[in-house]
C-alpha cells in the first residue's frame, strides 16, 4: 500500500508548477493505477502518469538542487499527510524509501515554467483583500496566463481582450465579492 492522492488536491510538482487531481484511474489491460491530474496554468492541460511515479521521492542525483522530498508534493491545510503516509508504510514494511530506477524517471519536456511566486502567494491567500494586494503588486508584470490562473481559482470568468482589460475585470470582480461575501472564501 503506498500513499494516494484525493481528488482536487493541490500539488506542487518539484520545478514549481501546481497541479489539481482529477481522479486515480486503472489501466485497462494492465490494472496499473494512474493519476490524472490537471495543470493549474497556462492551458490548463490534463496528464495521466503512474501512481508510483506520482508518490516517488526526486532523484537527488539527477537533480541535487531540488529541495522538494518529492517529485509532487501536496499543498495546503493537509500537506504533511503525504509525508505521515510514505514513512508509515515505509516502517511497515521495513525498508526505506528507495527512489524509482532513473529508467522510469520520464519527465514531461514541455512542461510550462515555474508560476510567478506572488501567483502562488495569490492563490495561498485567505482574503479578498490579501489577494487584491498581491493582484496591485503583479499589475506592472502580469500576462493573461497569471490572470487565467488566478480568476480560475477564485472561480471567476475573465473575458479575453487586452491584458489591461482583463487585469481591470479580475480585480473589479475582488472588489465586489470582497464587498459582498465578506471575505468568505470559497
């Protein structure tokens, strides 16, 4: 038994990406469990990869810079269940996690840069107010992309147009639902 990831987690791939689950689905002809994931930038691409692959630690030698334990790593409130889990089945089985051979180890090669850390900032906030400040503080900088991933987790629908124009719509929709929901997120 191995750690499994829920549907609509968040995780944080290690080059920085942030990724939902859709579901645990099983191979046809293999009955191999496979996540199926969503990016959470750019177009908004859905992945299919190994369960085992998804849970695997990051190959420190292939990547000896990467901080991240593992390759994706859950986010929010519950982030330490993934770690509790992995080193509860770890000390069952009484061998210690061991990184997937590198012949496994295939990495996606146009994956989409890392988001802008104020982007994550934004989608980690707990208020209105606070993603309104951090909207303020992208304005000289932000492309449609950051305003796609933005309105999409606060579930807002941004018309396409200018930049400017779209900038201008997110941040109006803050301001009413900061006024109205009283910053009761959703």
């Amino acid at each position: 038994m191995t750690f499994i990831p829920k549907p609509h987690e968040i995780y944080k791939h290690f080059k920085g990406n942030l990724y939902q689950i859709v579901t645990i689905a099983q191979h046809s002809e293999t009955g191999e469990q496979l996540v199926i994931y969503q990016a959470m930038y750019g177009d908004f691409k859905t992945y299919a990869r190994p369960l085992a692959m998804f849970t695997s630690e990051v190959d420190k030698v292939k990547y000896p810079e990467v901080q991240q334990r593992f390759r994706f790593e859950l986010q929010g409130a519950d982030a330490d269940r993934q770690t509790r889990e992995t080193d509860a089945v770890s000390e069952a089985q009484g061998v210690a996690a061991q990184p997937v051979a590198p012949a496994v180890q295939i990495e996606v090669a146009d994956e989409e840069p890392a988001l802008d850390p104020l982007v994550l900032e934004f989608l980690d906030a707990d208020s209105y107010e606070q993603k309104l400040n951090i909207l303020a503080g992208l304005h000289h900088r932000i492309t449609d992309e950051m305003i796609t991933t933005m309105a999409i987790a606060c579930d807002i629908e941004v018309n396409d147009g200018e930049t400017e124009e779209r900038f201008e719509e997110l941040k109006n929709c803050l301001l009413t639902m900061e006024k109205f929901e009283c910053n009761r997120l959703r």
